[in-house]
C-alpha cells in the first residue's frame, strides 16, 4: 500500500537536483538555505520538514546535521565552488554537498 509519506518522498526524490554555487546564492541571499550533513538522507530531511516533524527536525538541528546557512558557509561555498545536491520545501532549499570520489 502506498501512503502519503511514499508519494511525497517519491515527489521529492524527482525534484531533487545537482547545483552549483552560483545557482544557490539568491536562495542564501533570502534567507531560505537549509544546509544538510553528510550522513543524513537529503531526502528523509526533506520529508520531515515538509510533513513537519518537528522531534526529528528540532534534534537535527540541536545536533548541528542541519542548519540555516551562515556567511561564513557562503564565503566557503564561494570560494571553493563546489556542487549540491538540492530539494525545494518551501520556503527552505535543502542542500547537501556533493562528495567527491576518491580515486585510488
């Protein structure tokens, strides 16, 4: 049986996008980047600020593994240029930076 938690998160999986920096920065600029640790499903994130889970999102948050971006993250992002993982709920866009393969 598929529930409403099945079809947002499947809505939120086909939303979900590679972005740059550059593409994020107006977002940052408004206030609306949410960023994700790594270790955490971008996904799952969003599903619980999106169906507002609030236990799970105020423990996230009281942990550090999300967070509003801050200066200090796009003076980083900036700098390094680096590429995203990003969903939309509004008003926030989560993002969770793309890890790197280490080649061996």
């Amino acid at each position: 049986m598929t529930t409403p938690s099945d079809l947002l998160r499947a809505k939120l999986n086909l939303e979900t996008a590679q972005l740059p920096w550059s593409e994020l920065e107006r977002h940052f600029a408004r206030g609306d980047v949410i960023k994700v640790a790594i270790g955490i499903d971008l996904i799952e994130a969003a599903l619980n600020v999106a169906e507002n889970k609030v236990d799970s999102v105020q423990a996230w948050l009281a942990e550090g593994r999300i967070a509003r971006a801050e200066m200090s993250d796009a003076e980083d992002w900036h700098a390094r240029q680096p590429m995203f993982w990003a969903v939309v709920v509004a008003p926030w866009v989560l993002v969770q930076e793309v890890q790197k393969e280490i080649e061996s």
